[in-house]
C-alpha cells in the first residue's frame, strides 16, 4: 500500500512545508521508512522547536516560501494557501499522494457544512457491519498517521476540506458533497476558486465511481453542471422524503419519526446521504438504521452544555458560517439567546442578518469581529435585545441576566473562532467553564 508512496519519494528532494498536526505527521512518515533520508522542514514559524535530527533542514520565518524550487517535491499542509504562486517543484499533500499513488477504495466527504457529521455517521455506520475501515482526514486524524495499517481491502472514510481537495488528480471512489455555500474566500481569494477546489471531489472520478450530492443547493448543481464529470451522479434533495419517510430509488428506508440524536432537516439529509452509502456497499439497512438512532452527534454540534437555573446552554461552536448557524436556531425550537461572532473570512453576512431580524429570536449577542458588522446592521433594523460584548465571559454572564428560565442560550458563531481562541474548541472550553462559575454558585 505505502510502497508507491514510498519509490515515489526516496529518491527526490524532499520539503515539507508547514509543520503543524500534519506537518509532524508526515515527518514521522518520512522517518519510520527512510530514516535516514534528508528531510527539509519549511515553516514561516521562526522560534519553531528543532528537533534532535542531523538529517533534517530548516528554513524559517516572514520568507519561508521563497525558495520551494530547492525541492523536487513539497508536501504541504492544507492551510498553507498558495493559489495564484506557480513553483517548478512537484506540491503535493497526504491526500494528493493516497490518492494520486494508490488503489485505496476512499470514501470522500466534503461541503461547506455537514461534511463532519455526514463522514461520522458513514464511518459508524460501515464500522459495524465491516473490519478494515479507517477515520481520516480534516475531521482531526492525519492520512499518514494510520496508513502503515491500510491494505487492499481497507475502506477509507475522509473528511476533505476545500485545501485538501484542491491539489488532488485522481477523485474518491465514493465522492460526496453534502452543499455549497461562500465560504474560505480569505483562503480561496475568489468563491469560484472555492467552488473548483470542492468539485475536485467529482473531477477526476473515473466511470466506476459514484458522486452523491445535494440537489436542493443551486450553486453546487450549477457548478457540477458546468464540470466533465464521468462518474455515476446521485442527486438526492428534500424530495426524497416522502410522509416524514426518507426514500431512496422509491423505497423507505428510514421513519423521520423515530427518536434519534440528530435533529433538524439538515441532519435529514445528512442521514440520507450516509444511507445511500450504505446501499452501494449493500450494507444491510436495517443495521444502518440502528446506528443512525444511536449515533451521539458531533461534540461542539448543538450539544447541550448544562441547565443552569433552569436555563439551557448549547455549544454549537463548529457552525463556522451563517447557513449553519441558522439551521440550528431552527433545529433548537426554545432558543432565545444566541450568541455569534468570530473571525471575518469576508463573506456576505446580509442574509443572515435578515434571518434574524426576523427569527423567533429575543436576544442576539454580538462578538468580534463578524459581530461588529452584524451588530451595526441589526440594531435598527428589529425592536430584539441587541447587544454589542467583546468578552466572551461578560457575554455568558448577559446571557444569564437576559434568558427566561426554560428557555435556551446557543453558542454559535457563524464564523471561525481563530481571531481570538486557539480553534472552535478552544472557544467552546472557556464557555463551558464561564457557565459553570454559575452553575457553582448554587
């Protein structure tokens, strides 16, 4: 499995540019079978810890990018953009040589939202009824870490960013894109250039493979329209539910009534989705069906943190843009403060702030910086309780003085969290512990 990786680097001039959680993971790699080989270590990081290694180079600081044609071949980390630079060197990434250099049977997710879920929810899914299936990719597990253990018979469920997608030549064999909405354009530059980068995904499929999509979502029906695709396309969309029946090739196979974890019309198609996985894997259905009810759902999802004086917290700190900090008002029907704001990415917050003007909604608390903007729009434009609060800490304490008991308080920022927190996790460990200063008052 690793051997054509293998022969394909042994012989170059390897760099490996940026050493975060897959930077390291690929070194590790590199040192496990070619322990010996030189490896250079290109990070815009000056004050980045060196290892005890005499085989390894570093090139460091504001002009880490300067000198890539030293190398033969780059193997990137994802968040390192690059688009509009032309290299003579070969740049690849963990994705772009599993994919690119082996037979690995990959099942691809990516979307601007729901991607998490969705590959969560097929890999538990084909994890109870099949041995030999891996966990990989954006959704926290780097390719390299686990692939000394794949095999011809492996079964690879990933999640794929829009980075990840956007320097592969060969596609998943099972590709999926749950939606597409404006988003990364700080990365992307343009949403053209976001939308190419996640149709990668179907791109390169040859006429074996099958591309499941949302076909509700007009921009990614526009775009999939628009690219030479050889694959077998599944289009699937509200229409295929049917009596609160989700149906797929006009059969039930899955009661929208049934008790689950997973809440809200967004997560219907989610499950749809995974079902439809399972039925080209001729997986039995009734099984799947059972995991679907027992699934827990994706910690920082709508999670109910605790009830504080009879008031709800939700943790909703993965919803990183507008459509998916709506869909969870909606999906939580006692939400009466909501809490948003984060990085500013540039994309068109207008919708958004209409939607909440004219939500159910009683108090919206703005943070920095996306929430300055949405607080400047909101304030005269509906009679809600509007409130403009930098600290996150000082907004849980408004949040506790302004929410009605059996009512709930959502965290969800309709942006990235890295302006002022390490990630979303980050954020949602220091709202949990400024609601539970409160809950140790009592």
């Amino acid at each position: 499995m690793i051997n054509a990786i293998l022969d394909y680097l042994k012989d170059k001039k390897i760099a490996i540019l940026g050493f975060g959680l897959e930077g390291k993971s690929t070194y590790n790699f590199l040192r496990r079978h070619l322990p010996n080989k030189l490896i250079a270590i290109i990070d815009q990081n000056e004050t980045l810890e060196k290892m005890a290694d005499k085989n390894v180079e570093y090139v460091l600081g504001k002009n880490y990018l300067d000198n890539l044609n030293d190398y033969e071949v780059v193997i990137k980390t994802p968040g390192i953009c690059l688009i509009d630079k032309e290299y003579k060197c070969e740049i690849v990434s963990q994705f772009a040589l599993l994919l690119n250099l082996t037979k690995t049977f990959v099942i691809g997710v990516t979307g601007t939202k729901g991607k998490s879920t969705t590959t969560s929810l097929i890999y538990e899914i084909i994890k109870e009824q099949k041995d030999n299936v891996y966990l990989v990719g954006n959704i926290g597990i780097p390719i390299f870490d686990l692939i000394d253990d794949f095999n011809e018979e492996s079964i690879i469920v990933a999640e794929m960013s829009g980075h990840q997608l956007y320097d592969i030549k060969r596609s998943p064999n099972i590709g999926i894109i749950t939606n597409l909405f404006e988003e990364h354009l700080d990365y992307f530059k343009t949403l053209d250039n976001y939308y190419h980068s996640k149709l990668n995904m179907f791109r390169y499929q040859n006429e074996d493979a099958y591309g499941i999509y949302l076909k509700d979502n007009d921009d990614l029906t526009y775009n999939i329209a628009k690219t030479n695709i050889k694959s077998t396309l599944i289009g699937l969309g509200k229409d295929n539910v049917k009596d609160n029946k989700i149906c797929l090739e006009d059969s039930e196979v899955f009661d929208l009534n049934i008790k689950r974890n997973l809440i809200g019309d967004f997560n219907n198609l989610n499950i749809m989705m995974a079902l439809e996985v399972a039925k080209l894997l001729n997986l039995d259905l009734e099984k799947a069906r059972q995991t679907i009810i027992d699934f827990k759902g994706l910690e920082h999802r709508m999670s109910l943190i605790a009830t504080v004086n009879d008031i709800s917290f939700y943790d909703d700190t993965l919803a990183t843009i507008p459509a998916a900090t709506q869909n969870s008002v909606l999906a939580i029907s006692n939400v009466e403060t909501l809490i948003i704001g984060g990085m500013d990415r540039n994309i068109n917050y207008d919708s958004f702030i209409d939607f909440l003007a004219n939500s159910q909604l009683k108090n919206i608390i703005c943070q920095p910086n996306t929430g300055k903007y949405i607080y400047e729009k909101l304030i005269n434009k509906c009679q809600k309780n509007i409130y403009y609060i930098e600290d996150l800490e000082e907004a849980v304490n408004k949040a506790f003085e302004i929410t009605q008991k059996n009512k709930a308080v959502l965290l969800s920022p309709a942006a990235p969290s890295y302006n002022v927190f390490k990630n979303y996790a980050d954020k949602s460990k220091h709202y949990q512990e400024y609601i539970l200063k409160h809950q140790n008052k009592n």
